[in-house]
C-alpha cells in the first residue's frame, strides 16, 4: 500500500474522533433553574467567575470570607446573585450558608459547587510555623471537604457538579512549598475518592488543577513579610544551621519564580465554567493544553528526575551555613 494511504488511513479516524470529540465536548446546558454556589468570591479567579455565570444566566450564590470586599460589594449589583459571608473553616458559618441556600432554592437543589477558596504560603519546613500549616490546610482541604459535604445533599437533588480546585502543586510537591502542596495533594485525593463515590448519583466531580498565575496568591510582598516573621519566630539553632545568607536566597529564589506566574487568568475561568456548563464535562483539568502535555509528560518520569528538574528550575541557589561548615573541615 502507498506510504501516503498507510498515513492517511491513520490520521483521518484520528481527525474525525478529535473533531468528534471537540463538538461534544463544546456543548452546553441552559442556564434555566440552574443555581451555583461558589467560595471565595472576594477576588480572583471567584468573583470572575461568579460574574461570568451569572452574565450567562446562572443564579450564583457568592461565599465571601467579608462581605464587604470589592468582589462581593461588585457582585451585589447583579440581580442573579446572591453575596453570602462565608468563612470554610468554620462548620457554623458553611452551614449558615447552606440555611440561606435552602431558603432561596426551596423545593429545588444546587446545580453545581465551586470550592474555590485558597490560601498560601511559601517557606521551608523547619520555619514553616504549625499555625501556617493549620491555616492553609484548614482553608485549602479541609475547608473544601467541610463545604462539600454540607452542600451534597442539595447537588444529589439536581445530579449535579462538584468543581474542586487544586493545583499542579498537588501533582508536584515544590521545595518551600509544602504546606500549599500538602493541601493540593490532598484535595486531589478527595476529588478522585468523591467522583467514584457520587457516580451511583450521578454527581460529577472534577478536578482543576491550574499553574500560578498572577493573583493574590502571587503576591510577592505578602509572602516575604510572611516569611520574615515566621522566620524571626524560628528556634536559633535553625536560623543558625540554615543562616541569614541562605533564608535571603530563598527568598530572592521566591521572588523569581512569583515572577514566571502567567497573566492569562482566562485559561483558568474558562475551564471553570467549562466544568460548570458542558454537557460533556472532564474530569481533570488542566488549564492550556501546552501545560497539560508538558506534565503529563513529567509525571511519568522516574522521581529522581523529577526530583533533579524541580530543584534546578525552583530550588534555593545556595548552601546551608551548616553544610558549608562541614565542607571546610
């Protein structure tokens, strides 16, 4: 058979699934009776898309940690949503929010929920403060999981969506990172466990999980003041076997990579609303297919290059002073 036969008989089923594929994918629900419940809605990524759904019809409930922040105080004008104090860490104040849900809704459910909310920090172990720990794991998993099961009932009512956002730090735990890569890790193995769980009720739960972008969680000088006090709290043996020149490289190295965060916060609203709105929505996410393909790839390497490309792309260009201690003798 001719080489371009053999060619073409491969790439046009291919063609054909991809286009197929494309347009299921492509279509959407009407808005009609549809109500979303999304955390976080103060700014970033939550109140885009809270405005966004809500231009194409939705009926929004908003969850702002104050509810008198931009994001909820521009919300308020649309006539289709509804601002809601919500704090995740508390179990009062997430089932406060459902009460208010209930009322609205009355007889009929929540179409989708949108565990939006998230927090971070940037620091090493050994000055990364339990406080820290607690706070970005409260808000970013445990948060998640307490909405979550107190809005299930009324997402069971609609055979809903349960949209989680994690995070590519929850597929590759970065150096300096660990408290917001614990949480994302974490927030991933509840996706997986929850989707198999909500199948028999035709819930369908997916998974974001987004590079940085620029967004409060990017903010440079809000992580340097975070780290300098947790630094200043630091045991002095530690401050002394890690010494001051390595805690300003870590912090010049975290600079540095806030820096490559990716201005096109599209990409994640996009998907969101995907998530939200397809027909035929995935199950993981991975805003930019450029992304997705680049650590789709790096997951299947072995973990010591995994380990070996992390720490050269993102890792602290300097030696402990203990270390450099021990290399003179």
């Amino acid at each position: 058979m001719c080489p371009v036969l053999c060619i073409l008989a491969v790439l046009l089923p291919l063609g054909l699934l991809v286009a197929l594929n494309k347009y299921f994918r492509s279509r959407r629900l009407p808005p009609a009776d549809k109500a979303v419940f999304i955390t976080g809605c103060d700014r970033g990524f939550g109140e885009t898309l809270a405005a966004q759904l809500s231009a194409g019809g939705y009926r929004i409930f908003a969850g702002c940690l104050n509810a008198d922040s931009d994001g909820a105080r521009k919300l308020r004008v649309n006539s289709n949503v509804t601002v809601i104090p919500v704090d995740v860490t508390s179990d009062e104040a997430v089932q406060a929010a459902v009460d208010v849900m209930k009322v609205e809704l009355g007889e009929k459910g929540l179409w989708a929920l949108v565990n939006n909310a998230g927090v971070a920090v940037f620091a090493e172990t050994e000055w990364c403060t339990m406080a820290a720990y607690n706070h970005v794991i409260g808000v970013n998993l445990l948060g998640a999981i307490r909405v979550t099961k107190a809005c299930l009932p009324l997402v069971r009512k609609t055979r809903g969506r349960v949209v989680n956002i994690s995070s590519l730090a929850g597929r590759f735990a970065l150096p300096g990172f660990t408290a917001y890569s614990a949480s994302k890790f974490g927030c991933i193995g509840f996706s997986d466990a929850l989707r198999r769980e909500m199948e028999k009720f035709g819930v369908h739960v997916a998974c974001l999980e987004p590079k940085l972008y620029r967004t409060a969680i990017s903010d440079g000088e809000f992580h340097v003041r975070t780290c300098e006090r947790m630094w200043a709290e630091t045991a002095d043996d530690v401050k002394v076997d890690y010494g001051d020149t390595y805690f300003r490289a870590f912090l010049d190295a975290m600079l540095k990579n806030l820096k490559y965060s990716s201005r096109r916060t599209y990409q994640v609203t996009d998907d969101l609303v995907h998530a939200v709105t397809a027909v035929y929505p995935y199950r993981r996410y991975v805003p930019s297919l450029k992304m997705q393909m680049i650590t789709d790839a790096f997951m299947v390497q072995p973990q010591l290059v995994q380990d070996r490309g992390l720490l050269a792309t993102t890792g602290v260009k300097c030696t402990p002073f203990s270390m450099r201690q021990r290399k003179a003798v």
